[in-house]
C-alpha cells in the first residue's frame, strides 16, 4: 500500500520535495520523524513503501526509511542519502537491510537524534559550501576594525556575493550606524540573545535588515550587553550555510561570546595602527584571539611611528601581513551623506577590499597566506 498522508504539516503528493521523504507504517516511529523534521523546519512526505510518483524517491533531498519499511524498498533506484531508521538497537539483520535498500546510515532512536535533525535541516536547506567566515578584531580602542568590516562587507555584497555582516561587539555603538541602517526593519542581536540549538539558515537571513545588499545583525539601542555563546554558535552556524560571506566586527576583550566566534572563523584579520603603544596593546590581542583561531592576520594602519611601517608591526606580532590599510579622505562626510565604508567603488578602501576578496577566490575559496595587491 502506498500514498499519503492528509496530515496538516506534511506536504502534499506530487508537490516539490523540500523536505524528506519518510517511509513508513510505524506509527510511533512516524510520530517520532515528523518531531525532528518539525524541529528542524522541513516539511515532510509520508508515504507507506516507496512512492508511486514517477522521480519522487529521487527528487527528495533525503529518505528515511523505517525499520518496518525495508522489504518493501528493496529494489529501488541507488541514490545518496537514504537512512534506515528504528529504535531496536540490537538488531542482528539491520545491517543486511541496509544494504539490500543501499542506504548510507543506520540511525537508532533516540541516540541519533541531535545528529538526525541536523542532517535533515542541512537537506531542506541545500546546504553546499559553508560560507568563508571572516572576524575583524581591532589591535587597539579606535583602530578602524569596525570602518574596515563595513567595508568588507559592502564590497563582497557589491560584487555579487551573498553576504551578512555580524556586530560581535555590544558596546560599539551598532554597526548598522555605519550604514546608515539605524532605523531599518528587521531583527537585532537582543531577539536572539536566548537562542539555543539550531537556527534556519533562511529565517535568520530574512529577518534581518538589508542594507546595501547585505544583510546585517546589529545591536538595538537597549541596555543588553552580553552575547551568550550558545546564541553565538547558533547565529553563526546558520549565518555560514547560507554560503557566501560573513564578516564579524568583534571587540578586542575575548569572553565566552567572542570565543565561540573566533572558533568558527576561517581567518581572522587584527587592524594595528603603526606605533609603538598600539602594537604592544595588539600583542596581548594576538595572544589571547590566537588560542581560538590559527590563522589571525595583520592589516596595518598609518600614520607610522618614526621608523616603523607595516611590516615592522606584522613582524613585531609575528603573524602574517595582509597589508596596509589605506586612508580615505572624507571618509566621515561620506558616511553622514548615507554613503557606508567601502560605498565608494574606487576608492582606496574599497579597493583594498576588492583585493582581499579577490585573494580568496584565488584560493579556492580560502585566504592563502600572503598580502593582497597593491591597492593604492
């Protein structure tokens, strides 16, 4: 017997699969599947054997095939992403199941269940390349690491990247000042303070503003402070599968919030201004953002200090040089006129941006070690 069932929350037969395809007469099982794919926001089809729908059990990003539903599977079309699902744990024929169905996992409930759900909200979500991640950490109070994450972010959302921009740092007055964005739609770091567990990837990008092509999270104006690091690691985990980019302004203090950050970076870049005092507060940076996250780079700022330059400051921290970040003129009357770091295509921040960017596509989506070309 096959078909499905007319339950409110399932999809309907013959519509476009965006979650799985459950196959099963279980009805406690079922019951148990349909809880996880609730959790994880995806919408499933149910059916009692493999569909008749010419392509269905193809199309579905993901099968989850009851223990009680192997016999009836057998012989269908090979593909990935099939799981064998049930709670015996001491089957002795479920691996033989497994096999006659050519399904990838065997799955026992409910220690598979954390996994589960994050397996089919990746599916229901077409998951590909996690984002590239980049954190912007200043090496002293007043070093440009917020001006130089707008502006970042601005030209990766320019040149066609899908991007978000992240305020890791609640007492910087809100990076969405910075654009212009102040009194934008959308929600702030306070509505996902308390957030545990898994996020949708596409319900965070859709309630935040946009701004400039981007999307942003930012602070409100009240007086909450502190990012919890679950909040942290469930922002950021969606944020990264959406693809593309996302830029973090963080602050130089590293607490548990900023921590579960760094630890999701794939680089971090450290604005030193060049003189002497600001390379020595950014070592005790250096040192304490470097627990978390390997690769931390130097973007030097001038004016220089008497016979410093930006790599004397990237030598004297001993990381990498990414380059010297160059001055804007009228940066700030720019940004009054609702023009944001970066908003001027070719200008020397913008241009130094572009080349960053264009140093990690040339790396196959990473950074390789070196500095971007000259962009002045």
């Amino acid at each position: 017997m096959t078909g499905t069932f007319a339950r409110e929350g399932l999809a309907v037969a013959g519509e476009p699969l965006s979650g799985p395809l459950i196959v099963t007469e279980d009805a406690e099982l079922l019951d148990d599947l349909l809880r996880l794919c609730a959790a994880a926001g995806a919408v499933p089809q149910v059916h009692h054997g493999p569909p008749g729908e010419r392509g269905a059990w193809e199309a579905a990003p993901v099968v989850l095939v009851g223990d009680d539903a192997a016999a009836r599977c057998r012989g269908v079309a090979r593909r990935r992403g099939v799981m064998l699902v049930g709670r015996d744990q001491d089957d002795p024929d479920v691996w033989r199941r497994a096999v006659e169905i050519g399904a990838e996992y065997v799955l026992r409930l409910p220690d598979s269940e954390g996994w589960l759900v994050d397996q089919i909200a990746n599916a229901a979500e077409g998951v590909g390349r996690p984002a590239l991640t980049v954190g912007v950490m200043g090496g002293r109070g007043g070093a440009g690491a917020s001006t130089l994450a707008c502006a970042l972010a601005v030209t990766a959302a320019r040149s066609g990247r899908r991007t978000m921009l992240i305020d890791g740092d609640p007492l910087g007055g809100g990076i969405d000042v910075l654009l212009g964005g102040e009194q934008s739609d959308g929600m702030r770091w306070p509505d996902f303070a308390r957030s545990k567990g898994r996020l949708g990837a596409g319900a965070l990008e859709e309630s935040l503003p946009a701004l400039h092509g981007l999307r942003v999270l930012s602070w409100g104006r009240d007086d909450e402070v502190v990012i919890p690091p679950q909040a942290m690691r469930a922002v950021l985990a969606a944020a990264r599968r959406l693809g593309g980019v996302v830029v973090v302004d963080l602050p130089r203090r590293v607490d548990e919030g900023v921590a579960e950050a760094l630890a999701q970076l794939d680089v971090g870049l450290l604005v030193v201004p060049g003189e002497l005092r600001a390379v020595a507060a950014a070592k005790r940076v250096a040192s304490a953002a470097g627990m978390m996250l390997e690769d931390l780079r130097i973007v030097a700022r001038g004016p220089y200090t008497a016979g410093l330059d930006e790599h004397w400051v990237a030598q004297a921290l001993g990381r990498p040089l990414v380059g010297d970040l160059p001055v804007e003129a009228g940066l700030v009357a720019a940004q009054n006129g609702a023009v944001p770091p970066g908003g001027h295509a070719r200008g020397p921040l913008a241009r130094f941006c572009t080349a960053f960017w264009e140093l990690a596509d040339a790396s196959a989506g990473g950074i390789a070690a070196g500095r971007p070309r000259d962009a002045s």
